[in-house]
C-alpha cells in the first residue's frame, strides 16, 4: 500500500500548490503530468494521484460547503492552507471512494496533517473527518 500512501500524498501537494496559486486544480495537475514526461527528477503521477485529483475536482463545490458547514470556529479561508487541502483530499476519498475503508482514510490524513502541518493540525482533521465519517450516509443521500 505504499503507492496509495506515495498517490495521497501527491494529490495533496497538487491541490496545495493549487490552492497557493490560485490555479485550477487540473491545471496544476496537467502542469505536474508534463513535468514528469520531460523532467527524469520528477516523479510520475500515479493513476490514483490523478484519480484522487480529478474526483476532488469533480466534487470541489460540495467538499468545501461541507468543510466549512463541520468545521467548527473556523472559515475554510481562514483554515491553514495544509489543513484546508488535506480535509479536502480527505473528505473526497472518505465520501466518493468506496473502495477505501473509511478508517484508511482518516489514519492517512491523520499521517499528512503530522508529516505536513502542526501539532494541533491531526486531532483537527481527524475530528472533522470523523465526523464527516459518521454522516456519510446522509451525506451520499444529499448527492441523489
């Protein structure tokens, strides 16, 4: 499973990059597919990277509406731009991937939030996420 780990953690520094950019998530993800035909130093993006990506964007309006209706005391533009983007990967593949455990996801964020941001970021994205994990069936329902 270290390639998902490898994919989750791409597709979050390209939203990150996006979000810094104020670009088009496809776009950085294009601009990230190019440079790894024609920069041998950059790594390939995987088909879970895109996956995980292209779904994120598919879905974009939605996550944020639901970051920002579960995240309590704090506005998703005044949340720290790694925690922003993390909860947003996460509440993608928690909601719209069904073939990851529920409890994958949330130890995977849990892991970018350590790795990536603060040390009050992981027990803020597992909570959200967490709740976001109890909802899922109303929030699947919402989509129909």
């Amino acid at each position: 499973m270290a390639a998902r780990n490898t994919a989750r953690k791409r597709a979050f520094q390209i939203l990150f990059e996006a979000d810094q950019r104020g670009a088009e998530v496809l776009t950085v993800l294009a601009d990230w597919i190019r440079l790894s035909r024609t920069d041998p130093r950059q790594p390939p993006v995987s088909e879970y990277t895109m996956q995980l990506v292209e779904g994120y964007a598919q879905h974009v309006d939605r996550i944020d509406e639901l970051i920002g209706q579960y995240a309590v005391g704090w506005a998703l533009d005044r949340m720290p731009v790694v925690d922003r983007n993390i909860l947003r990967l996460g509440a993608y593949e928690l909601i719209w991937v069904d073939e990851t455990p529920d409890a994958v996801v949330l130890d995977e964020m849990v892991r970018l939030a350590k790795e990536f941001s603060t040390d009050e970021s992981p027990s803020f994205v597992n909570g959200l996420l967490g709740r976001l994990k109890e909802l899922k069936p109303s929030l699947r329902r919402d989509q129909v």
